[in-house]
C-alpha cells in the first residue's frame, strides 16, 4: 500500500499551516472613524486532531496520527509554541519619541521638574498564545489583541529624579482610575512641577481637566508616551496539544 498523502495533498495540508501562521503574525486593524482596534480573528493553531478532522471533510483521506506526524515532518514542519508579537511605532515617531525623553531627561537632572514615567499593566487573556505545527526554524508568531475584554489592572509610577518606584491595584483603566493617579502624584509632590510621561489614552489627557489643582499645587504637565512600547514581558502559559 503507497503513501496515502499525494504530492498535491501535501501542497495543500502545507498551504493551510503556512496561511494560518501569516494570520496569527498579522496585526489588528484600526477603524479609522474611531481610532478602536477592530476585534481580531483568531487562526486556526493546527493539532493533529483538527488536521485529521480537516483532512478526513477536505481530502477525504482517513490516517493515523504517527502517519501525519511523519508527513509533518517530511514538509519541514515542528511543533512549536506561539511568541507575541508586539506592536511597534513607526521608526520616525520612535526616533522623535527618543529626542523628546533626552530633553524630558536633562530637564529632570537640571531639578527643573519631576519626571514621572506612568503606565497601566494589564493582565489579559490572551497570554495562552496556543501550540501548533508550523515551519521548522521559524518562530511562530501570534499578533496582540490587547487590550483584550477580560483583564486586570495595575498602575506604576516610577519617579526619575527619586528613583522611586508605586505600583498599586485599580478595578480597570479608565478617567476615574488615572483622576485618582493624579491625586497621588499631587500628594506626594505637591509643591513641585511634575512632568507625567503616560500613552495617549483619551481619559488620561482628559484627566486633568475634570479634577483641578488646588492653589498652592502645581499642575502636571501630562507627556504623551510612544504607543507600542510596552514596559514589560508578556506572561506564558504551557500548555499540549500536538
């Protein structure tokens, strides 16, 4: 009995790991209208289970598992798991992004103002990223979708003139939460001028205005941080499913 995989069967199942591995690396459109990250969707990650299934309804060829782990391997593919991707700025704003932090910078070490760099920590669902079959050498990529629907959130602050660092715990990100920020900042700091560097989020630059300073506190001049720029490593979860 011949193999039951034809040269042209091969090209196929191939086809349909190499597609699904360029729609996990693929990045989240914008709506232009509103500026939101449209909802992505999630690729297919290829366990032999669903490559079977898919191969019995497209090929109508039925195999053992070792026998598609070994045409797996024969195409050059390995099991592998999924490395976020994450966004990047545009190499210009970066480049603007880095001159405008050395001024920011020399500012705070002329004791001019006090430079605090400010940013929201989100635990988010999709740090399981999924295994799946993919090229061999290659890493698979699955592109962010965060800010993703169910999360937890964490503020930190870290002062450069000080070195200090506050991180405390918010029920989510929103004009409440970054209000209560500034209400800190202005507590700790409150005769100094305050330099905050934080992203664009629109309810931290509107912030400012819903909750006033009081006369002898000066106002914080909020700095929009580079978008695409995260602050730390993304969290990993093992899992199996070859």
């Amino acid at each position: 009995m011949g193999p039951p995989f034809s040269p042209e069967d091969l090209r196929l199942i191939a086809e349909q790991i190499d597609d699904a591995t360029e729609a996990a690396a693929t990045a989240p459109t914008r709506d232009e209208a509103t500026g939101r990250l449209a909802e992505p969707k999630r690729a297919p990650r290829w366990t032999v289970p669903k490559l079977l299934r898919w191969i019995a309804e497209t090929l109508q060829i039925t195999c053992a598992r070792e026998t598609l782990r070994s045409a797996l391997h024969d195409l050059d593919m390995s099991w592998k798991q999924g490395k976020l991707l994450l966004a990047r700025a545009p190499h210009e704003e970066r480049v603007k992004f880095v001159a405008k932090i050395q001024s920011l910078v020399r500012s705070a070490d002329a004791d001019r103002e006090k430079l605090v760099f400010i940013d929201e920590a989100h635990v988010h669902q999709d740090a399981d990223l999924g295994h799946t079959w993919a090229r061999r050498g290659q890493r698979y990529y699955v592109s962010s979708t965060s800010p993703g629907l169910a999360r937890v959130t964490f503020y930190g602050a870290y002062v450069y003139n000080d070195q200090r660092v506050a991180i405390w715990p918010a029920e989510r990100g929103n004009a409440v939460t970054a209000i209560e920020c500034l209400e800190y900042l202005r507590a700790a700091f409150p005769r100094d001028k305050l330099r905050v560097c934080w992203d664009g989020a629109s309810y931290h630059l509107g912030a400012r205005e819903k909750e006033p300073a009081s006369a002898h506190q000066k106002e914080p001049t909020l700095e929009r941080r580079l978008d695409g720029v995260p602050l730390a490593e993304p969290v990993g979860v093992t899992g199996s499913g070859r």
